[in-house]
DNA sequence: CAAAAAATTGGAACCGTTCCCATCAAAAAA
DNA sequence: TTTTTTGATGGGAACGGTTCCAATTTTTTG
C-alpha cells in the first residue's frame, strides 16, 4: 500500500541525491551546499513535504510531545490548567496531547496506556476520584517518562508536583464564616481517595477548634462528587432539627449544587445559609447569589507544572526519586467573598 | 541508547523463538501453538510489554487513532462534544486525540499538521473564529485523511458535516421575543466569518419580516466574540435614543456579558430588556435570571460526528468529495424558556 | 602543482513491528 | 509407506527517518 505522503526518498529521487542529504537539508545540518539544500527545501514545499512523526519518534526515541491527563474538563477549573501548560510546553517546542478520563479509573488506566504507547516524553496528571491504585503511574516512571502532578497527588507517591495550601486555604474560608458569625457549620467533603478531601476537611476542623466552636459530625459528610448526592445530602442537611447556617463545600459545583436545594426549599442566601465553595470556577460569579470560593491559580499551575516538567526533560541523568526527595511547588490561593456568605449592601460597604 | 521498554525481540531472544511468532502470538494470530501463545502471553506480561505504537503505525500506515480540534473549551459546549465522540470511538477501538485551538488560526494550522505528522486515520473539526483560509483543510484531504466537521463548517468545503439548523433555530428564538410583545430587537452577532454568524442573522432577520417589524441597522453589530466587545456594544445600544427591548445574543456567553451591563445599568431583565442566547451552556441556568437560550443535542452531535467518521475510515475506496456530493445530518434543536425572557410568575402558570 | 585539510555527499545500519514467503514438521490422504 | 495437505515457525523485506562512517569532491596550503 502505498501512502500519499511525500518522503524524503521521494525527494532524493527527484534530485537525483541521497535521502541522508534530503535529511541533511530538512533538519537544518550545516554541511549540505547551499544550492542542494535550497533545492531540497523548494522541493519539498512543493510536494508538501510533512515529516512523519511515527519514524521520528520511532528512530529517535523521543517524541517532542507530552501528555497532559485530567479527571474531567466540564468545569473550567481542568480546561484553564491546559491552557497553561500549553502556553509554556508550545513555546518550548514540545506538543501537548490531551486525555480526558470522565473520573474513570478504567480510562486513567487505558490512556496511560495509550500516552506510553505512543512514547510521550512526559506526562501531567491529575487523577481520577476513583483513582486508588497507582501501578499505572509507576510503570511510567520504570520506562523512564516523567510525571508531574498537580491538584489531586497520590499522597504516597514521592513525585514532583504542583498543588496549591488546601489545608490553610480551608482553613481562612471556614474562619470567614464564622467571622460573619456562623456557629453551625456543615461541609461537604469529597471522596476520601483525594488528598484535597483530606487537607480541607483538617482545615475546616482546625479552624473550628481555633475558634472553639465544637465539632459535630452530623455536619459534615463525604460523598462521591455526583450532584444527585449533593442533593440528597443537602436535604439532609436541611432537614436536622438544627439545621447548619453555613455550608463549606469541597468544591463550586458542590456548592452550587447545594445552592439550588436551598433556594427551592424557599431558604435565603446567605441570610439562613452562607455559601462558600473552592477553586472559583467561572459559574462562581454567574451563578444567584455570587458564590463565596478559593481562586485557583488555575493557568500558573498548569505553566508552572509544565516547567517542573520541562526540568526533568532537560536533566540529562533522569532523576531518580525513589532515592531523592521530589520537589513540589506550592501556590497561592485567594478568598473571593461574595454575596453568598455577605450580603450585597455590606459588600458594597467594603 | 537503550530504551527501558520491553520489544518483541526480548520475548523472542529469551524464548529461543522468531519474533515473527511472537508478533502472531500478541496479535491474536491463529496460526501459533497453544503452549507458544501461553509462554509469550506470559512473558509478556510479567516483562510489561507495551506495544510501540510508533512503530506499529509506521509499518502499517494506520494508527487506530482520530483527532479532534476545537476552537476553544471553556465554555461547556465544545467538552460535551468531545465526551459524545470518545463515547462511540473507544467503543469501536479507536484512540481520541484532542486538540484546542485556543480560537488562533495559527495553532489551528500548527495542530493541523501536528495531527497529520502523527498521521491519525482521520479529524472532527470545527474551526476557529480566524480561520478564514482552508488550505490546511484540503491538505489534509489530499493525504486521505477524512475530515468530519461539526457547529463550525467552511461553507465552500463539500466535507461531511454535523450541524443544527441555525437559522431555524435563530427563526424561533426571535419569533420567541415577538411574541412576549418585544419590537426593538437588538442582535449581537458574531464574526462574519463563522457560517453560523449569518445563518443565525438570517433568522433573525426572517423573523422580524415575517412578523412585519422593519429591520433596523442600527440594531444588528457582528463582533469578535472577545467579552471586552460586548461590554462596549452593549452599553452603545442601551445608550441608543430608544434603545432595544430585547436582545438576541449569537451565544450564551454573549448573552451573559451582555446580562452584566444590563444590569449594572439598573435595568431589569426581561421587563426592560428580554435576553436570549444560543447553545445552551451550563452556565445558562446557572446566571440570574436564568437565560433563555436554544439548546442543541452537543453529546449527540459529538456521537454523530464520530459515527460519520467512522463510516469514512471504514469504506474501502475513499470518498471523494470533489466529486460526490459530502453528507450533512442536522440534529434538532430546542428552544428552552427562562426568565430573562419570562418573569418567573408568568413561566411557573405555564 | 601536489599534498593535506575541509566540506559535501553517499551508503548502510538501526529503530520495532507486520507480513509475505519459504521452510519444516506433523497430520491426513492415497 | 509415500505423498499431499495443513499447521507452525523462521527469515527477511519494508516502513521513513537519523546518524555514523567512508568516499568523494572541493578548497586550502606549503
């Protein structure tokens, strides 16, 4: 079968010369003459000559390519991530392919698969929320292919990654509830597999105990990410014979899920429940009453786990971190007040 | 230099077999002897082999692989699509590379051939607002590599395509704000070169004849879609000397900048200015009031496009659309009614 | 102007896999 | 038992590029 792109043997047949010379002239080598390589390179335009990648990669051990792996990308949380990452990887003159899992672990398996057989020379991964075996991610670290995680680490892997302070930034969100007076405070924590749920559940129950305000376990509860358990959840919530006046969720969809339970059960935000959510996902502002949240620096973590990754693509010997301490990067998070925990004429007071 | 990845040759030289047969082996050859397959299965298995894709596409010139490109993917339409087509794709075994355009031109054509380089079986497209030459289209075409476009397709390419009706679509939402009782009509449309752009003004523009409202000027900007743009031309329209009553936004984004100024202004929606958008977002129930917008079947026109493309991959001669007519399927739409169109008492005794 | 040095080019190996063809062994048929 | 057919395996070319080394040409130098 013969294909209809151009080759290099093509080339050199046409000019009567050797396919090394084409290669010479095409990849810019110093010792081709100067009305050879001009030749080749019109010659090749005009055949539209494109480079097959497949028998770079193939002959060269190397790709110029990484491989960026999310849970999901319907919020914008992911989506601002890889806007990132291909910003500095682009500029780099790396290429950036994308795999989206649906939060399922099967996927996460299958498109590390893919990413490894395709010879990527680097991955970016957040895992997913079902994610609790991490073979898959070692593997790659055996054959060489460097992994940089951000937002959701493997919290018993030693790798290089890039997260923002979850605990302190739980922390500063629950002590703003109860600066506008909360007592009772519910949160809404996320599947125990996620570090994230770990870290702002300490921070929440820290900034209780800061402030003496006694923990209460019907108030807080873990759940899988779906909406339709935030809403069973919620109502729940809702219904305990001292319902909480404030609501701490994992995150803004969460949040905003939970939102929509309150105000059809007639309640007012934030008057007979403040709001907070995490990350400032663009709905945050859109959404009646604004929502409360912890801005993400959504596209400086996707640069700078790029660039952690571009680091250890440059290390001439690999770094081995089953010996050595793997570096991690930690960025700075923003408490965003809106209307659902202030009212708007105290907003505006500010 | 020696990659750390396991090849056939090692299962071949440690079993003291040809590789011929330990290909067959891994490939699901028939002709191979039980306990052969079962030693190489084995082998393989506990050496963690993974299978080079490189290799594999480069001497079969197929690579089990599609891309697809989209202009950008913040809001939550372009994402839905993708889900609809990994759907049915890793259904039929094939590998879905996305790529995001980020609404450039330039990494439009950059991707393009990134695409071509790693010499995937086939593209889903839709293009970015830029895009205005289609070369990087036809060169694609040239290679034998079917294209399947969907929302955003050039309207001088014969290519198969997945759309909705835009301009029945626009038709109703328009005849929608006539209805209410609206007659200075404002539309915000898009840049010129997306055929959406005019098929939607086309709408808009039958609707008001139809329902004898003459057609103002002064009430129709097309714009890039940047939201700097909306905030500038929505704020001239309102300062109009009797400005719009309604507005009909090329899409929710639109619609929802636009729902800012208006209400930075003090005005009230819809009893001042009645608002609709167009695809549906997921931020469209999420703003205040909620936008009535027109919903269009994304996950479906996701699946559809990856159907059609896999009816190209798999005819035997190549369709030439030089020649045949290219098909096109149109998936229905539906107008969703909030209150930035209809108070909520009046949309609660519908 | 011949010899040495430098620049340019060609040839061949290599990368991992598939696949066609040849070979050989085993099983079936004569 | 011999021949034919079938099944299992090995050998090697092909895929498109890079790269090292050798060969050739050109330039420089003594």
């Amino acid at each position: 079968m013969k294909s209809k792109y151009t080759t290099i043997i093509d080339i050199a047949r046409q000019l009567n010369i050797s396919k090394s010379t084409v290669s010479r002239a095409l990849t810019g080598h110093p010792n081709v003459k100067e009305p050879t390589r001009k030749a080749v390179l019109e010659l090749a335009s005009s055949m539209e000559y494109q480079r097959n990648s497949l028998a770079l990669g193939f002959s060269k051990h190397t790709t110029n390519t990484i491989g960026i792996m999310v849970p999901e990308f319907m919020s914008t949380y992911f989506p601002s991530v890889i806007v990132g990452v291909q910003d500095v990887m682009q500029a780099a003159g790396y290429n950036v392919v994308i795999c989206q899992q649906n939060e399922s672990y099967e996927s996460e398996v299958s498109n590390m698969k893919l990413l490894l057989s395709y010879r990527v020379d680097g991955i970016i991964v957040s895992h997913t929320k079902e994610t609790r075996n991490f073979d898959h991610f070692t593997l790659a670290q055996r054959r060489g292919v460097p992994l940089v995680f951000f937002n959701r680490v493997p919290d018993d892997m030693n790798v290089p990654n890039v997260v923002v302070n979850d605990y302190e930034a739980a922390f500063q969100a629950v002590e703003h509830l109860i600066a506008i007076g909360r007592k009772r405070i519910a949160h809404l924590a996320g599947p125990e597999s996620l570090v994230n749920t770990r870290l702002r559940r300490q921070g929440y129950l820290d900034a209780l105990k800061k402030h003496d305000i006694p923990y209460n376990p019907d108030l807080v509860l873990s759940y899988d990410l779906t909406t339709e358990k935030v809403k069973i959840y919620m109502k729940h919530f809702l219904d305990l014979a001292t319902p909480p006046d404030a609501l701490f969720a994992i995150n803004d969809p969460t949040a905003i899920a939970a939102m929509e339970v309150v105000k059809a059960k007639g309640l007012r935000i934030p008057e007979d429940i403040a709001i907070v959510g995490f990350s400032n996902d663009f709905s945050a502002q859109l959404v009646y009453p604004g929502l409360t949240t912890v801005a993400q620096p959504t596209a400086d973590i996707g640069r700078t786990a790029a660039e952690m990754l571009l680091q250890e693509l440059k290390a001439k010997v690999k770094n081995d971190y089953t010996i050595k301490k793997a570096p991690t990067i930690q960025l700075p998070t923003k408490l965003i007040v809106r209307e659902s925990t202030v009212s708007p004429s105290k907003l505006r007071n500010k």
